[in-house]
C-alpha cells in the first residue's frame, strides 16, 4: 500500500489534522515524524472538539496504530497531560509507540527558548516557548538525550551533566538566571520514564514489518513548507524540517514508500508568529476574516494567539505544494469566504517594480507587494453541500482557479470542521 504523506503547504494552521482524521479512517499507522509540542491539530468528531499537539491524529481510531517517531521531539511532560486528557473524555484507549530513538525535551529547553526572546525583545521570532529550537540544538550538537536514555540512569546523569556545562554558562552570565544542577531533574525524569515504558519500543523496525505486510501509513507533517528551515522565511522558520521528504527521515522508512503526498491548502492565508506574509490583511477586514474563520476563528492551537489572516497566496502556494512534492491537494476553510462579494486572489509579486511569479528569499520577501485578481464570490452558505456539483458556479470556479494556479489537482475541499464536511473529487 505504501505511504500517504500529510503537509502543510504554507505557513501551518492548514487544517491537518482534520486531514488526517479523515484519512486516518482507511489507515492502520499513523505517524508524526518532527516537530513537538509547539504546534497543534484541531479535530471535531462524535467525541467532541479536539487540539492535539503531540498525540498523532489517529488516536481517535481503534483499529489505528499511533506511532512518535524518532524525528519527534518528545516532551514527556506535555505528552502524559495530553494523553491523560484524552482518556479522561472517554475516548478508547489508544494504540500507541513511541521511538526509543526519539529525543526528550528538557525543562532547560523551555527555559532557554523562553529567556533568549525575552533577551530579543522585538527582534523575537515569535517562538511558541515549546524549547524547540534549542532542543533541536542539542540535537544536532549531539548533546541530546534519546529515549533510550531514561533507563540508564548513570548514563543520563552523564549526559545531562555533559549538556548542562555549557548551558550554565548561558545562564549565569547571559540570561542572569541561576544555573541548573542535573540532580534537579532526575526524580522527574525517573517518574516520566516508568510512565513512558510501556510505549517505548523500536518504531523503525515496527513500521518496517508494516511496510512488508502491505499495511497502510499515513505520515504527518507539524506546520508548514513555508516554515521549513532550508526553504522556508527563515530565520521565522521552526527547527526540523517540515518538508514530506523528511518523513522518511523522522518515521525512519524507505524514501521510496512516500507514493502520495497530500498537501493541505488553506482557502485564504493565516499564519501564526512572525515573518514576511504578502496578502496580510490588517484592520476590520482582517477582524472579520479571522472571526469566521474556522470552527471558532482563526486562532493558534497551542498559543490561543490571533492568526495573522490575508487572502490566498498563489505565488507562496504553489511554492510550498512544489517544495512537499504534492499529488493532490486538500482545500480546507472553502466555506469561510462565503461571505464575501468578490475575493481577492494574490497571482503575482511585485518586487521593485518587477514582477514575478517566483518565492523570492527572505531578504527580497520583505519588500514583495502582491499582484491582484479579483473572483467572484458566491455569498451562500455551503457547510451542508457534499459533492463538487452541487456547489454555486462561483465557489467550483473559485476552486478551479485556486488549482490552476497552484499547479496541482484538488481532490479534497472541506466546508466545514466536522469529518463529514468532506468534498472528494
């Protein structure tokens, strides 16, 4: 069966994980393979109203086995709140492994990612304070702690010692904060371990088995292409990358098995945190957009922060959809826009007095003004429709002209947050 590869297209806030609710109905794995606790995924089902950050988005299906995998970064802490919380609603208990190769996110992590923004002041990124970045530090400085390692106990205290010397440092003399002791964190790491034990396992070799069983797994994406460290607005980038390709990578499986990728596209633009966004909008007009949208307006999952909002973006899009590799797009938020009269679409930059179709880098980005065309809107509630026929002219040429400048089919369009407000073409 291969593997179906669930991303986001442009900045994050797409509607993944409603994606991947869907999809995760004809799946057997289900795996988030980067990213942590600082980002989440929205779901609406029978149970309730969902936001999940670490828990992969087939919790919600019995027959589904839920993978963190080796590329994810695991906050313990975070991890067992939300799976506590998750039992607590009535929901079955889930399937679920995690990587023993997976890396932990250490209370010294927040604290870092916390201490050097407030250092920043308005140059900051707009980090969630999740520790991501300097976890991922750690991890490409080798001075991270796998999963593994919370049941070597000498072995951890080493490490944290090892990682701690430097960091104290940081501390003390930069941050002006009192310096951490490895002993301070042991009793903690002690109980999470005893907790984590029975999911730890060797997820590689478990997908592997999959794979050669013919089983279905879909792989998920945290953000967006746009927030990829390599090809996205860095430095307003998260810190793994956010690209389909690395699925192979973070859920530790064969490059060649990723037969589909399915690239979740927003009907307008938002995004959360900082950076260039070409079609922001600002003002009443931005208030509005962001008040309809989604199933309780346009605001970050893990933050509660205001989304910025604009009108869709087809220069960063088709960008993003050619950066994941995309087979099909999935069109989220189509019934949104149903209360506008003519809808802004952005097909081009100007960038001093040029124009191009191309997503320049961050350095040009800041400058690009955007380049107009104006549809048609279809002023009609269409959250009840279920097929592409039965859509208002306006709303099936909206989509098609969506598609034709994104240069990659659409199969799905959501009009609505529940599962059953699905679209295929």
């Amino acid at each position: 069966m291969g593997i179906t590869a669930i991303v986001g297209a442009n900045w994050g806030d797409e509607g993944k994980g409603k994606m991947t609710d869907v999809l995760a109905a004809e799946a057997d794995y289900v795996v988030r393979y980067q990213g942590g606790s600082n980002a989440g995924h929205t779901i609406i089902n029978e149970y309730g109203k969902f936001a999940l950050h670490l828990l992969p988005s087939g919790v919600f299906y019995p027959s589904v086995t839920n993978v963190i995998g080796p590329g994810t970064a695991l906050n313990p802490g975070d991890f067992l709140r939300e799976w506590d919380a998750l039992l607590s609603r009535g929901i079955p208990k889930p399937k679920l492994h995690i990587s023993d190769r997976a890396q932990v996110v250490l209370p010294y992590h927040l604290q870092l990612d916390a201490f050097e923004e407030e250092r920043l002041g308005e140059r900051k990124f707009g980090s969630t304070k999740s520790g991501i970045a300097p976890f991922y530090a750690d991890k490409y400085s080798k001075q991270g702690i796998q999963v593994a390692d919370l049941y070597d106990t000498q072995r951890l205290r080493n490490r944290l010692e090892a990682s701690l010397a430097s960091k104290n440092v940081l501390f003390e003399h930069l941050y002006k904060k009192p310096v951490v002791q490895a002993d301070d964190m042991m009793e903690e790491l002690a109980v999470y371990a005893e907790r984590l034990k029975s999911f730890v396992c060797d997820t590689t070799q478990l997908l592997h088995g999959a794979l050669k069983k013919g089983e279905r797994v879909l792989v998920e994406g945290q953000l967006g292409a746009l927030r990829d460290p390599d090809h996205g607005i860095y430095p307003y980038s998260t810190s793994s990358s956010t690209l389909a390709g690395f699925a192979a990578v973070g859920a530790g499986v064969p490059p060649y098995e990723i037969g589909r990728v399915v690239a979740v596209v927003k009907a307008y633009s938002s995004c959360v945190g900082a950076g260039p966004f070409v079609t922001e909008l600002d003002g009443p007009e931005a208030e509005e957009l962001r008040r309809r949208g989604g199933d309780a307006g346009e605001y970050g999952v893990k933050t509660g922060r205001p989304r910025r909002v604009g009108w869709f973006d087809a220069v960063a899009t088709r960008y993003g959809c050619s950066l994941q590799g995309a087979t099909e797009i999935a069109l989220t938020n189509l019934d949104v826009l149903g209360y506008v009269d003519e809808i802004p679409v952005c097909t081009a930059y100007r960038l001093e007095g040029e124009q191009t179709n191309q997503f320049p880098v961050s350095a040009e980005l800041e400058g690009a003004q955007p380049v107009w065309e104006r549809l048609p809107g279809w002023r009609s509630d269409i959250s009840h429709i279920r097929t592409f026929a039965e859509l208002p002219k306006e709303a099936q040429d909206y989509v098609k002209r969506v598609e034709q400048l994104a240069e990659c089919p659409i199969r799905y369009i959501s009009v609505g947050p529940g599962r059953e407000q699905m679209i295929e073409r």
